[in-house]
C-alpha cells in the first residue's frame, strides 16, 4: 500500500485503507474509479471542477489511486460482500 507520506491533500480516516482527501470525505477510490472506470470526465481539470475538488488534490487522489488499483479492488469486494450486493 502507498502511504500518504508524500501526499499533501491525502488522510485516512477510521482505520479504512482507502484514504480521503483531507477535509472532504471523499475517499480516493471513488474518485479514481470515477475517473477511470466510468471514463466519466476527460482530464483531472474536469473532475476537480465538477466536483468542486482542488486540482491538486484529484491529482493526488488519482495517482494513489494507479499505484493502488489491486486494494481498491479487494476493498471494494468487501463492501460488497457486506452489503450483500453480488459482483
């Protein structure tokens, strides 16, 4: 897992290996599977607007995302898994 050491928007929050971007509650994996799953927007610039981020921290939250896909993934199956929703 890549720590946030060197991320300036990034934090995590009630134990969850996901982190959030500082101040907001928007976790990092939902704006990297927006962004890159969904192919929701075009550019981070277009994301960071929309959802009224700071550029820099989608920036941020996108390239933790890349170096973190396979986490997100199993997190992502967990949560499922809880709620009871099949893949």
């Amino acid at each position: 897992m890549e720590s946030t050491n060197n991320y300036k928007h990034l934090e995590f929050a009630d134990g969850n290996p996901i982190p959030y971007i500082k101040g907001t509650g928007r976790n990092v994996g939902t704006i990297g599977i927006i962004f890159n799953a969904w192919k929701q927007y075009k550019s981070p610039q277009d994301l960071a607007k929309d959802s009224g981020l700071p550029i820099d921290a989608v920036v941020e939250a996108l390239d933790w995302y890349n170096k973190n896909k396979e986490l997100v993934t199993i997190e992502c199956a967990k949560e499922r898994a809880e709620i009871g929703v099949e893949n």
